[in-house]
C-alpha cells in the first residue's frame, strides 16, 4: 500500500518546487528587466542633457568673442567741426562717423560707387564711431593726429570670420604661375594641370545640379500626370469648358518647362562629362580665388593650365610675377547664398594679411544693453533688470510665504477653513505662470496703474507665483522640527510666539532658507508672466531703479531667440550659458545651506 501510493506526494512535492523555482526565476528576471529600463532611461536622459548643453555650449561660446579691426584714422579738427578749444561736450558730440568711413577709404582708395562705398563701410560695425570718440575723449590730445583706433566688425564680417557662413579649402599648387596683368581682368598661366582640381570640383558641382533638377523634373512629371488624369474625369463628366481650358493652358506650361529642365540637365552633364576644354563658374557656383604677388584673382573661367577671372586687390607690379608663391581658395557657398561677398573677403583679406583683424574677448556682452545691432548687444541691461526684479520678489515672497507657513502650522486651528486653504494653496503651486501673469496685467496694470515693464511689477506678479513654492517648502521645514523641542520650550514657561520665534523657527531657517532658493531661482527662469505685462519691450540702457523700463534674462533669451539676424543665434546660447550658470549656482547655494545647517533629529 505505501509502496503504491508514496510516490505521488513525493510528485507533487516535486511539482511544487519546481514551480516555485519557476516563480523565483520569473521574478528575479522581472527585477533585471526593470533595473536595466530604469538604467536605460537614466541614460537617455542624460544623453538628451549632454546633447542640449553640447549643442548650446558650441552655438554660444563663439558669442563671447568678436572680430576688431585696426582703422588708422585722422582725427581732423575741421572734419569733425570742433573749435581750437573743443570742450568735453563738443568732443562728445562730434560726427566721428566721417572720419571712420575717410579711414576705410584711405585703405582701399578707387571705391567710387554707392554700392561699392556701402559695402566698404559695411565692414565695420555702426558703433565704430563711439570707440573713437571714447579714445578722444580719454586722451583729448589725438585731436589733429591720425590715431589707429581698434573697432568692432560688423555681425556678419564677425561671422564670416568665425567660419560659421562658408566653409573654405586653401592649397598650395606645385609650380609657379605668371599673371598677364596687375589689375581687372586678369589671366593666370601655369603648369598643365595646376588647375585640373579646380576643374575638376566645378565638374562635380555641375552633376550635382543636374541631380537636383532630375528630381525636380520627376516631381514635374509627376504633377502632369495628375494634371492629364484629372483633365480626363473633368471632360468624362462634361466639365464647365473654362476650366478644362485652364487645364489645358497648365499641361502646357508644366510640359514646356519639363522640356525646359532636360535640355539643362543634359547640358550639365555634357559639361560634368567633358575631359580638359575650359568651363565658365557661374553664380551658383563655389567661390575660387588665386592669392598671387600680394593681389587676389577671383577665378571666372579655368582649364587645366589657365584660369581668368578679376581682381579684386590689384597684385604688385614686379618683373618677376611668375616667381612668386601662390594659392588658391576656396569659398564653399556660393556668393549668391552669404551676406559677405566675394569682394568684401578680399578687403578682409588684406586687412588680415597686415595684421589689422584680431579676435578679442568680448567684455562689452556682459557690459552693455541690448541693440539691434548684434556686435553691440550685451546682457548687463537684463542682468540688472533681473535683479531688480529678484530683488522685489524676494522682499515681497519671502516674509509673507514664511509667516503664511508658520501660522498655518503652528497656530491655524485644524478646520474644514484651514483645509480648503491648504488644498488652494498647493493647488496655486501647479497653476500656470502665465496666469499669474494675467492677474499682473489685471490688478497692478489696469487697476492701480503702475508702470509697464518695470522691475517692481514684475517682481510683483513673480511673488505671487513663488508663494505657494515657499509657503509648502517653510511648512515642512517647520513640521521636521522634532515636537520635543516644542514641549520643552512650553514646559520651561515660553509662550507659543516665544516657541515658535526662539526654538522652532531658527531650527526650520535652513530648509525655509532652501525652498526660497529654489523658488527664486523658479522665478529666475520665468518668461510668460513677464511677457503679460510688457516686459517684452526694446531696452537699451541699463534701467537705475525698480521703476525704470527694464527686461529680464529669459525674455532677453526669448527677444534675440526671435531675431533673423544669425549672429543673434550665438548670443542667445550664450545669455542661455549666462542664465544657466545663475540658476546652478543658486541650486548650489541651497544644497550647501542645507548641508552646512541641516540637523539630524
């Protein structure tokens, strides 16, 4: 009987812990799997971290830099229509917008025309004048003398410089090369050969184009068959004949200018094809300059062993132009596609060959207002404006927020009043800020009539936002104070204001201390309220008050984010850079705040 029957607890025991083992194995695969998602969204997140302060480090450090040029300029009394004893008022008003531009024409003399002179002073940025009236004006005795006065470029030389408009190649050819004249059209004879790079690249330019307009022909094409099918359902259904005409009219076109493309695209691949011969660089075409005898050819036509083009800086008169080194570069873009053209690189050229261009710290970025100019704008007017307003809002949030906490906590009685403020409260901590700023524009603007865009208004409509966030982070500061110091303070005699102002309070300071913090560093970042209430406006100057037009860093950042200039994308990510750094630093502040008196009970 036992013998028969034994071996079946014996199986399900068996059976049991296999299926438990079964069960563990699942669970503890579980566990890995959910430790490695938890792993791999760690990882993601810190990916798309590193790659926003990588793309924003790299769009903005070139910002804290800028192009200067050298001007040699005459200061002329007469020029500048001052007295033999110009005081300090006429040396600040003087027109020195004259002697900048006699400066950039005594270094590049020929310039004649309207658009040849507008580009000239284009080089140079519209407040070059004021760097020569502040060096007048701190040495009054240059008056008479040409002086060299250092001034900042213009956004787009500066970008051009910074290579952030075209790319550029610059290589030395083997051989030497004999210019046929010193000036306008020029012809280049060298080695057979020397240009069969040049060739080359232009060749491969062209089968690129032909590409491109391949597949605008199959897009063409494409649109002609839906033109003839829909031509078809209109005349099977009997369509009104003006528009089966206009139809017609659209087929014809649309098949012309297909027509049109594939005589071109056969013609560039003819012209990709071709082995020697010469070829023309058109508009559209890379840029290709000879640097020879200290003069620079922009190349039109090249062969394998000549090239001509025009010179844009007239090349030395020497009996031995074939001896000299020469070079040859390249501009990727075309000069149809860039704001610096082919003859402003050449002047650039120059200026850099004679040691006049250099690339300096930016000082006045953290020094200056904004401008619509990109070269002179600067942060210090939004840093400012920012202060004011932190500063506000912290007069306002902080006593307000800490004795809402402490009387809520320590006093309120526990009522269905107290609740629903409690609950309102965190709720207002959730709202969002712009309408906060709504209630701004209502109360402080329409209703008692304070100034727009100034700091005081701001720092208003910031403190109501900020109140919920230090109301909620005071109470539990308050509440990890331990009860016992609350009894011994009232069993010593204290009354609940002496508790609470003598023991309680001074032990919760660090925490309340951090959810400020961290409340005004919210604030800090703050861009919608702000904007409700016109501190979206144009700031030049530097505001000197809590009443004076002002603007903030994050609507500064959202101001230049909105410009069409490109070098404003670079001064964005820098006050982005700028604005970070605050914000980690008052994070910092309240961790060591919190490690330096936190007590643990």
């Amino acid at each position: 009987m036992t013998d028969a029957t034994g071996p079946a607890p014996q199986r399900r025991e068996l059976k049991q812990r296999s299926t438990s083992e079964a069960n563990v194995r699942r669970r503890y695969a579980r566990e890995k799997r959910f430790k490695l998602y938890g792993m791999l969204a760690v990882a993601t997140a810190m990916a798309m971290l590193a790659i926003l302060l990588v793309t924003i480090i790299g769009n903005g450090t070139s910002a804290f830099f800028q192009h200067e040029m050298a001007l040699d300029v005459s200061i002329d009394a007469e020029r500048l229509d001052l007295g033999p004893e110009p005081d300090e008022a006429a040396l600040r008003t003087a027109p020195y917008l004259r002697v900048v531009r006699d400066a950039l024409k005594a270094d590049f003399p020929g310039i004649s025309g309207r658009r040849e002179r507008r580009s000239l002073y284009g080089l140079v940025s519209n407040g070059a004048d004021f760097a020569v009236r502040d060096a007048v004006l701190a040495n009054p005795a240059v008056v008479g003398t040409t002086h060299r006065v250092w001034v900042k470029t213009s956004d787009d030389i500066d970008t051009f410089l910074k290579g952030q408009m075209t790319g550029s190649e610059r290589w030395q050819p083997a051989g030497a090369a004999t210019p046929t004249a010193t000036a306008g059209k020029v012809t280049i004879a060298a080695e057979t050969g020397a240009f069969a790079g040049i060739l080359a690249d232009v060749r491969a330019h062209l089968g690129a184009v032909a590409d491109s307009l391949l597949k605008q022909r199959g897009a063409l094409e494409r649109a002609i068959e839906r033109e003839i099918a829909e031509l078809g359902q209109l005349r099977a259904s009997g369509g009104d004949e003006a528009g089966i005409a206009r139809l017609d009219r659209a087929i014809e076109r649309d098949k012309q200018e297909a027509a049109s493309l594939t005589a071109e695209i056969l013609d560039l691949r003819k012209r990709a094809a071709a082995a020697g011969g010469e070829e023309a660089l058109g508009d559209g075409q890379p840029s290709y300059f000879v640097a020879i005898n200290g003069g620079l050819v922009k190349l039109e036509t090249v062969s394998d062993a000549e090239a001509t083009g025009q010179a844009l800086l007239p090349l030395a008169d020497t009996d031995h132009a074939g001896a000299g080194e020469w070079s040859v570069v390249a501009y990727r873009v075309p000069e149809a596609d860039r704001r610096v053209k082919d003859q402003e690189i050449a002047w650039i050229a120059k200026l850099q060959g004679e040691g006049r261009v250099e690339q300096r710290f930016n000082f006045d970025f953290f020094a200056t207002g904004d401008s619509r100019e990109p070269e002179l704008a600067g942060i210090w007017g939004a840093v400012v404006g920012s202060f004011f307003t932190l500063v506000t809002t912290l007069l306002i949030s902080f006593p307000i927020g800490v004795l809402a906490a402490v009387y809520l906590e320590e006093f309120a009685p526990k009522n269905r009043w107290t609740d629903l403020i409690e609950v309102n409260i965190n709720n207002l901590a959730a709202v969002p800020s712009i309408v906060f700023g709504l209630l701004g524009l209502a109360v402080f603007l329409n209703f008692f009539g304070l100034p727009r865009s100034a700091p005081v208004v701001g720092g208003m409509v910031l403190a109501l936002m900020t109140l919920p966030t230090i109301i909620i982070a005071s109470r539990a500061a308050l509440k990890s104070v331990p009860p016992s110091i609350r009894e011994a303070a009232l069993g010593m005699g204290a009354s609940r204001l002496q508790t609470v102002g003598h023991h309680v309070l001074p032990l919760a300071m660090p925490g309340i201390l951090t959810g400020t913090i961290i409340g005004m560093a919210q604030a800090l970042g703050e861009t919608a309220p702000l904007l409700m209430i016109g501190m979206v406006a144009f700031i030049v100057d530097v505001p000197g008050g809590f009443t004076d037009p002002a603007t903030v860093m994050p609507v500064q950042i959202y101001l230049w984010a909105d410009s069409p200039e490109r070098a404003f994308v670079a001064k964005t990510s820098a006050a982005i850079m700028v604005l970070l750094s605050f914000l980690v630093l008052m994070n910092v502040l309240a961790v060591i705040l919190r490690k330096r008196f936190e007590r643990r009970w």
